[in-house]
C-alpha cells in the first residue's frame, strides 16, 4: 500500500498524469524502483501548479477531508509526489480503501 504513517498523520505516494480526460484515482501499482504508488490522473495541466492544486482537490474529495490538511511534501516539479494527509493513519488508510473501493 502507498499510505505509510507519519507524524501526525500519513504519506502518500502518488504518480499523476495531468492532462487526463477526466480526473480518477486508481489502483496501487509499483514504480520502476519497485516502491508502491497509487496512480492517479487529473485534467490540469502540469503548468503553473494547476496539476498539484487539482491532485490535491481530488485526494482531499476521494478522502473527505479539507484540502488544507493535504500537502505535497515531495515532487512539485514531478509526476510521482509523496503528499503528507493529516488525521490518523489508520482512519486514513479506512478512507482510502474506501475511495479506490
């Protein structure tokens, strides 16, 4: 599973491809290294931030939570990021099986 426990909540491995057709999570697969990802698709384009605030919007709706308790902590510029998502992990990993369903 992508979702790891942190400090104060969880982390998140997540490979976005922007410009989709429609914006999705999907299922959990492994990148090239062999570390776990859930892949994900928006339709921003990755200009401008717009790709970021549209992954952080569909994790935030997928999870039910408030955008402002999600932040990217790592891959700004990159396509695979690791979001920290604040609240229990354990509820939060609940959630997220729940959203992938």
């Amino acid at each position: 599973m992508p979702l790891t426990p942190a400090a104060g909540g969880a982390l998140l491995t997540i490979r976005v491809t922007p410009k989709a057709s429609r914006a999705r999570l999907g299922e959990a697969a492994t990148d090239a290294a062999g570390k776990p990802v859930l892949k994900a698709w928006v339709t921003a384009p990755p200009a401008d931030g717009a790709a970021n605030r549209a992954l952080i919007e569909l994790v935030s709706d997928a999870l039910d939570l408030p955008k402002c308790d999600i932040e990217i902590r790592r891959g700004l510029s990159d396509r695979t990021k690791t979001l920290f998502i604040e609240g229990d992990a354990g509820e939060l990993a609940k959630r997220l099986e729940k959203a992938l369903g």
